[in-house]
C-alpha cells in the first residue's frame, strides 16, 4: 500500500535559522497536504498542492510539490517561536480520497 | 473549526473491556476517519468511512471496527481492549469534489488509556 516518509523526524532549530522537511510517497500522489500540529493540539490543515512542480507560500513558509508527484518538501524561514509544533505531510493514493500521513516532523525552537 | 465533537475526550478503561469512541460531525462531511497518533508513528488510518454504511479498513485495522448508520456519526469500537490500544484518537472528516479538495478536518482528539 501507499508510504508517505517524512525526515527528519525531529528538528531543532535556533529561532531566526531557516530548515526544510521533506516528504516522500511510495507512489505518485495525486496531491499533497501540509498540516500543523501544536503540542496538545489537533492537526491543522494548512495547505495543499495539486499540480507537478508547483510552489506555494504562506508568509515565511514554502511549500514545494515535486515534479514527479512523489515528494514535497516544506521550507520555513526565520523560525520563530510560533513554529513550534508537528508538521504533516499528506496525500491520498490509489483510487479513493482517503489520506495517508507521514510521522511527522516535530520542530522545537531555542530562543 | 469544522464542526467535529468527539466523545468521550478521555478515557480509562481495562484490558479486555469492549470500548466505543463516537465522532460527530455537522458539516454533513461525506467521508469520516479515524486515526490514532503514537510517538514516532505519526497518523495511522485505521478505518475510514465514504458514505452512510459504506466502510474500509485502515492500514492498523486489528482489533478495531466501525460504524456509519447516519452521515454525522462514525463510531470507533474497541471490541477487547489492549494496553497497545493506548493511544490519542483522532476523528477527520472530508469532503472531496475532486483531487483539489480534499483536504480534511480533525477533531479535539480522545485519549484513551488501556489498564
């Protein structure tokens, strides 16, 4: 069945650095969906991308879907405190909606 | 937030006893999921429903079954409980209209500790 691998697995990063977390599929995705988790909270969509090669961005972060649909990756620049949190990636696969998500990125912050 | 109400929000109950989370939803959502987070393993599917009495299986299905009498609500039944079913639960919803709009919706989460 349909893989979606996330890395790194966790991320520390010093708040005003820029990282990147990368998601993989084991098969070509359709699309792909990024959300957030807070600590002690629910996850949250934030975006999705549809098309090959398609870049989106929301304030300081930038969403990359790959050419070949398989990978995406999520770039956050200036890290701030307000970045804390699990970042998912997302797709469906085969011939339904139903979604298959990554383990996550969990990104903690030193100020 | 979408209109998604899990109950309970918490729960402790002992190996071996049948358990039954409930997610209710009022965005009249076509499909339902459930999901449970551990560490290091993110969300794994467990089941997920597409219409009224219409089901699937998840890729961490044992142990689990579901049902889905009225679109609002997708029931997550534990028939035995474990203490590897610990877990957090969390209910989705979505609505797709196509491979644009898929993206889904989640509830506050249950968390549920098996003795």
């Amino acid at each position: 069945g349909q893989q979606v691998m996330q890395i790194p697995q966790y991320q520390h990063v010093q708040e005003g650095e820029d990282f990147t977390t990368y998601c993989n599929s084991s098969t070509t995705l359709s699309n792909i969906q990024w959300y957030k988790q807070r600590p002690g909270g629910h996850p949250v969509f934030l975006i999705q991308l549809v098309k090959s090669g398609e870049v989106k961005k929301q304030k300081r972060l930038t969403f990359q879907f790959g050419e070949a649909k398989k990978n995406s990756s999520l770039h956050i620049t200036a890290t701030q405190t307000t970045d804390v949190g699990t970042y998912f990636c997302a797709g469906p696969g085969g011939d339904d909606y139903k979604l298959s998500f990554g383990a996550g990125t969990t990104v903690t912050v030193r100020a | 937030d979408a209109g998604i109400t899990q109950s309970p929000r918490h729960k402790v109950t002992e190996t071996g006893t049948p358990v039954t989370l409930r997610c209710h939803q009022t965005e009249n959502h076509r499909y339902m999921y459930w999901y449970r987070q551990d560490p290091g393993h993110g969300l794994r599917l467990i089941h997920y429903s597409y219409g009224v009495k219409d089901t699937d299986k998840g890729e961490v299905s044992d142990g689990y079954s579901v049902s889905r009498s009225k679109t609002e609500d997708f029931l997550l039944t534990l028939e035995s409980a474990t203490s590897s079913q610990t877990s957090v639960y969390f209910c989705a919803i979505s609505d797709p209209d196509s491979w644009k709009n898929t993206e889904a919706f989640f509830g506050q989460g249950t968390r549920l500790t098996v003795v």
